[in-house]
C-alpha cells in the first residue's frame, strides 16, 4: 500500500473497482467503524463509570472527552503511545492471571476436558452432516477473501 501510495483501506478497492463500487464499499467501512467508536466508548466508559463512581452518560462524555483531547494535542504519536501503553499493561495483566489461573479448582488438563465431561460436555464436537455445505461455504468465502487482500 505504501507503494503504490494508498491513503486509506478503499484506495485499492476503488483502483481496482472503480469510483462508484468504491463509494458503494465505503458505507460498510464508515458504519462499522461508527459501531466500534461507540463500543470503544461503552467500554471505556463503563470502566470509568466504575474507577469514578459516576453514572454512565458523564462516564462516557469524560471517556470521549479525553481521547479526542490526547488525540488533538498529540496527532497520531500519542494514539501509537498509548496503544504500546495498553499492550505493555495487558501483557503484565496476563502474566499476573497465570498464577490465579493454574491454582484455580476449577482448572483442569485442556486435553482431557477436550473428549471427556468433567464440568460440563466435551468441547471437541463434529459437523453434522446436514451443516457439511455450510461449512465449505464459510471455507469458501474465507479463502476467496485472503486472497482477495493478497493480490490487490
């Protein structure tokens, strides 16, 4: 994408589409990221909601207040930072779980409650063979989609 010097994710598709296929796919693109901006800020806020004590439309106003004021202030590099922030916190986070985890009762070996019921059934299944199409269908788009994003 460098390249060939592509601003945004639809500069390819609509290379390769043309103008009004292009404008037709940026509706998906704008939707979705419009629902995950506002899951983005649920979650947020239900956290500051939490942490502050405060109800949940003031905790979502200061959760959006402070990412757009961060993101104004310092453009994309305080974005980056505070991603590699999170990444460093969730990565701690995990390995302070691990310990919990192993001596937790209700852990057992992954291998054995794979085929055996132990506190509930087993969770290796199979596929019916009534879902058997279904399946090669979902395989279908898959792999037709990955290819797709390797040859544009």
């Amino acid at each position: 994408m460098r390249s060939k010097n592509y601003v945004t994710m639809m500069d390819p598709l609509q290379e390769s589409f043309g103008d009004t296929m292009g404008s037709i796919l940026f509706i998906p693109s704008l939707l979705g990221d419009i629902f995950w901006f506002a899951s983005i800020l649920a979650s947020l806020g239900a956290t500051v909601r939490v942490i502050l004590d405060v109800s949940g439309y003031i905790s979502i106003i200061i959760s959006a207040c402070t990412v757009i004021l961060y993101t104004l202030l310092g453009g994309l590099y305080s974005v980056a930072y505070t991603d590699v922030i999170q990444l460093l916190f969730m990565m701690v986070s995990l390995w302070i779980c691990v310990p919990f985890a192993l001596l937790n009762s209700a852990s057992e070996n992954i291998a054995y409650t794979a085929v055996n019921k132990v506190y509930q059934e087993p969770w290796i299944g199979n596929i019916q063979p009534q879902y058997i199409a279904r399946w090669l269908d979902d395989l279908a788009y898959l792999v037709s989609s990955c290819l797709l994003c390797l040859f544009l």
